[in-house]
C-alpha cells in the first residue's frame, strides 16, 4: 500500500462526520439532559435552552461552527473541549468575559506553537 493510498483511506474515512459510535454517545447524553433539564431541549432550536450534542470529536461542531447550549436562539456555551495530546480541557461561555489573554472566535482561529496556518 502507497502513501497516496493511505492517505485517501483516511481522507475518505474523515469525510464521515457521523459515526455509529457518535449516535450512541449523543443518545446517552441527550437522555442524561432530559433527566437531569426536563425544560431544556435538543435540536430543533427554541426559546428555551437547547443542546448541541457531537459527543466524540465535535466533528459537526467544527464544521458548522456553532456552540454546545443555545438560548433564545443564541450560542451561549461552546462545546466543551478535551485536548488530550496537549493536557488542555476548556469551555467557551460567549456571556461571560474571559479571563484568557487570548480569545478566539472557532476552533479554526486557534493556532498552537506546533501547528501552522497551512495544516
């Protein structure tokens, strides 16, 4: 097998933003919402608080840029993020101002010291 072969494997694989594994975990959490927030809901967007769930690599968060919990229509709470290969976790909260020296608007504004604006 190639290099060229393998790297459209993993291109083809990374064009599935849907797994059966992200449908099980967005299951679990969205019953673990509606136990614990009987008022909030899930998709489709309302008035009252709404979840966002992409539970494994926020995969659909990243591509459509929106946030973990919407209220009145608005994004008030980024997804939370585990990085685990930098030992970071985080969570944007949009009403709130940041106490960070550096903010950015998605996850595509973050650039690490050992990436570049290429990758």
């Amino acid at each position: 097998m190639d290099y060229q072969e393998i790297l459209d494997f993993a291109y083809g694989l990374a064009e599935k933003l849907v797994t059966e594994t992200d449908q099980a975990v967005e299951e679990m959490i969205k019953t673990a919402v509606a136990d614990r927030y009987p008022s909030h809901k899930l998709p489709p967007l309302t008035d009252e608080y709404t979840w966002i769930v992409d539970p494994i690599d926020a995969g659909a968060v990243i591509v459509h840029e929106v946030g973990g919990l919407f209220s009145g229509g608005k994004d008030t709470l980024d997804s939370p993020m585990a990085e685990i290969l930098m030992g970071r976790r985080y969570i944007f909260i949009r009403a709130l101002p940041s106490t960070q020296r550096r903010l950015v608007r998605t996850l595509y504004d973050v650039v690490d010291e050992w990436t570049n604006e290429d990758m």
